[in-house]
C-alpha cells in the first residue's frame, strides 16, 4: 500500500481508501457479512482510511465501520460526515446544538472518543458562506471531539471558497474522466492552500467500469434508479451527473484505457491517482472481492503525457457539455 498525507495534517492515508455507501444499503441490497469480510481485507492490505456518513443506511454504515474497527482506532482512521438528516436548506440544522448532536451520534455509532475527520455533507453554498458552522466545528475540535474537519462539495466555487477557511483540512469532491474540471480549477490551489482531496465517485456510479449497456436495470432501492435525473439530491452525485444512456455511450469511447492495465475500472481510478494534489480515492464496495478488484489500481502503469493530454480533449470536445447541474 502507498501512503500520501492529507494535505499539511499529521495524517498518511492509504492512496486507495474507501466509501461505505454502497454497504449503508443505497446502492441496492447489501449483506453485512460481505461488507464486514470486505472491510477486513482492506485492513489487511493496509487500508488506513475509511469514508462514510451519518445518513449512509440511516447510521448503518457507521456500525459496520465500529465493528471492523474495533481495537484499531490509533490505527485506522474514520471520516464521517454530517448535516444530511436535517433539512439541508435551513440554517437550524447546523446550529450548534445540532452539530453536537450530530457529532454525538456518530460517535455513538462509531464507538469512538474522536473523529479524525467530521464533513459537512454537501451543504448549500450559504450555508458555507454564513460560517457559523465552522465555527461550531471549531470548538468541537478544540474539544477533542474531532481530529480534523472538512467539506464534501458539490462545485469548484464551493471548494474555492472553504480553502479560504482556515480550519478547513480536506475537500471531498466528485473527480473522474467525466468530471475533470477540478484538475485545473480547484487542484493547483488546493496545494498551495495544504488542504487535502478526496476523490468520491471514481467510476462515476460504475459507468467507468465499462460494464453498463443501455438496458441495463438497477432496483428500486438503488440510487442510480431513483436519482437517475436528480430526484432525491444533486443530480452529479448520480452518474457523474450524465444521462445514463449518453454515459454509456461516452465510457465506450474510454474503452482503450484498459489496455496493460487490466479493466476499465482500475485504469480509471490510475488516472486519478496520476493527479499528485489527491489524498485519496475512495471507491465503494460491497463485498472483499470488489476490494481485491479495486485495490488492484496500484500496481498499474500511469498514463503518459500523451495519454493525459488524449483524455483531457475527450472530456473537453465529447463530454463536458452533457454533464447536468453545477459543478
């Protein structure tokens, strides 16, 4: 396993972490004796770091994080997030007894003392730029409650503006083939401000893994069913904010980046790791199989000059403008 740090904090992350969506139950059926024998072998190859959040199977993914965790906490780190189970939109969800209460939860759940990293979840741009949640988080850091915080966001402009708050440690941000606007907006002064990336959505919600055809069907429990056009939450969050057809289509045109490097899926997380500004990629999983197939992205070969340059004019000329909502 290969280690970066996160951003200027003390913490080395395991380069290839992962998401727990998939096994809080939001991406179909999940069996929790899979999902615990894939935790457990990412523990054993070295994974250090884990992603999840409150709202993931309504605190079900937390659980499943305490049991693999037990006994491990000085060694494996936990970032949660928070601010989903509210009403994202009015401002008494991040009042300060709310976040507590948020933050109190979770550890709960977690059977943990501290939280090495506490997200805000998406929240709208007015929030962030109210600030009275930064200030919460930072007397729950000087508490002990919390290790670091950071924002997952949906926009370059959102992830511009938290590097101006100096407590901010990480960005989670969706960052694929399909998404790359972040490389050259957000990346380079990310950096300079020593605030680390986490990359969610690699695959965009499997598309990249080249295995879609346009009939394919999700259950009803999947969100990739029921926030296929952005139904529930923001549309980006589900196909890299592509029409699922017109992905297909797209990831057929990328079929060639699997070429010595095994499959689709592991050629696509390479190429973000190939962007030195991330921390991390934190793929989802259901089962140790998946996490086998995904941990397999850091033995590949990285892409080339050329290869890059190739990419970046597909996403350019052929993709950019069918991607829906802000970003």
């Amino acid at each position: 396993m290969n280690y970066r740090q996160l951003g200027n904090s003390e913490l080395k992350i395991s380069e290839v972490s992962f998401g727990t969506w998939g096994i809080g139950g939001d991406w179909g059926n999940s069996d929790d004796a899979e999902a615990l024998r894939g935790l457990d072998y990412a523990i054993g190859q070295g994974v250090n770091f884990f992603d999840t959040a409150d709202v993931y199977g309504s605190g079900h993914a937390e659980e499943l994080l305490a049991k693999a965790t037990k006994g491990k906490e000085d060694e494996i780190y936990i970032a949660t997030k928070f601010c989903r189970a509210g009403d994202i939109h009015n401002l008494n969800t991040y009042s300060e007894q709310s976040i507590r209460n948020y933050c109190e939860d979770s550890l709960k759940r977690l059977q943990r003392e501290r939280i090495d990293l506490y997200q805000i979840h998406c929240p709208p741009f007015a929030v962030l730029q109210n600030g009275q949640v930064f200030e919460v988080l930072n007397k729950l850091q000087a508490e002990g409650k919390i290790r670091h915080y950071g924002v997952s966001v949906e926009t370059v402009e959102e992830g511009l503006f938290c590097l101006g708050v100096p407590g901010v440690r990480a960005l989670q941000v969706i960052f694929n083939l399909f998404r790359q606007k972040p490389a050259e907006a957000l990346f380079p002064q990310a950096k300079e401000a020593g605030v680390g990336i986490l990359v969610r959505l690699p695959l965009a919600s499997g598309l990249l893994t080249g295995k879609f055809t346009a009939d394919t069907k999700f259950s009803a429990n999947d969100h990739r069913n029921f926030n296929a056009n952005g139904e529930q939450f923001n549309v980006g969050e589900t196909f890299a904010g592509l029409p699922f057809v017109k992905g297909v289509e797209l990831a057929s045109g990328l079929s060639w980046i699997a070429e010595g490097r095994g499959d689709m899926a592991r050629a696509s997380m390479r190429w973000i790791l190939d962007h030195p500004e991330v921390s991390c990629v934190i793929p989802g999983f259901k089962n140790a199989r998946q996490v086998e197939d995904n941990l397999g992205t850091i033995a590949i070969p990285s892409f080339s000059t050329e290869e890059m340059d190739r990419l970046s004019t597909y996403y350019k000329s052929e993709v950019a403008e069918h991607i829906r909502g802000a970003y």
